[in-house]
C-alpha cells in the first residue's frame, strides 16, 4: 500500500552536559571537551519529526495533525523545553544515557511513537543543536 510522509518542526530550549559518572572529571573533559564541564551548557534545539502511513480517503491526511501536534507538545516541547536534561529527564539522569542530540533523537521518537500508537511510523527524528550540529534517527 502506498504511503506518504508528514513532517513537523518543534523548537525548545533546553541545558545539558556530557558526563559519565564512572569516569573523573579529567577522562569527562578529554573525551567530551567543552561539553563536561560542571556548569552546563545551553542550546536551542529545532526537531524535525517525520511520521509515515497511507494517505486516508475520507481526510486526506495520513494521521490527524491536531493529535500529531498534541503528541509533539506533550513529548517533545513539554518534556524537554526549559529543562536541565540531565537533571530533569528520567533518560538522562546521572549514570544513564548521555543527552547527545543522538540519544535525543532516539528518546523523542520511541515517546512519539508511543503517543500515536499503531495508526502510523515514526520514520525520521531530527534534532538539531545549532545551525551547524544536528544528528538524525531512522527507523530500521
């Protein structure tokens, strides 16, 4: 069956650092540089959520955006905007996932999916950090 994509951008601001709590402060700069130090550091950070499924007949529309964007606003915006995500976000507490726009990525297309369920396929995450830094999650 044939499918289209849909795609819609969200935006907010969040603070982070990269740090594994098994390593010293020394081994967290050496490999994370700038990012390790104690002080976090911010970001405005723009997401591209792409959902796919076949076009319905009725609407066509392939989801109901006005659930698409209650979904982004719940998780994305919501979850992460004005945030410490290391301190704020369960993912990325101390000794978990490091909150790199590639685990990001990740998280906000496994919460997406989940938000809208089964009637169609997270297929692409973007986020991005700044004009210059972005990393991009696909389904497999």
């Amino acid at each position: 069956m044939p499918t289209s994509s849909l795609t819609r951008r969200v935006q907010f601001a969040a603070a982070h650092r990269y740090r594994r709590p098994e390593w010293d402060d020394a081994t967290n700069e050496r490999v994370f540089g700038k990012c390790a130090r104690p002080e976090y550091h911010g970001h405005s950070y723009t997401c591209d959520v792409t959902i796919a499924g076949p076009i319905e007949s009725k609407t066509g529309m392939i989801f109901d955006l006005t659930i698409f964007d209650a979904v982004l606003a719940r998780e994305v915006t919501e979850r992460f905007d004005h945030r410490n995500l290391n301190t704020d976000v369960a993912e990325f507490a101390e000794g978990r996932d490091i909150p790199t726009c590639e685990n990001l990525a990740r998280v906000i297309a496994a919460r997406v999916q989940m938000g809208i369920g089964d009637c169609a396929v997270v297929t692409t995450v973007c986020v991005a950090e700044s004009p210059t830094l972005w990393a991009t999650w696909q389904h497999a």
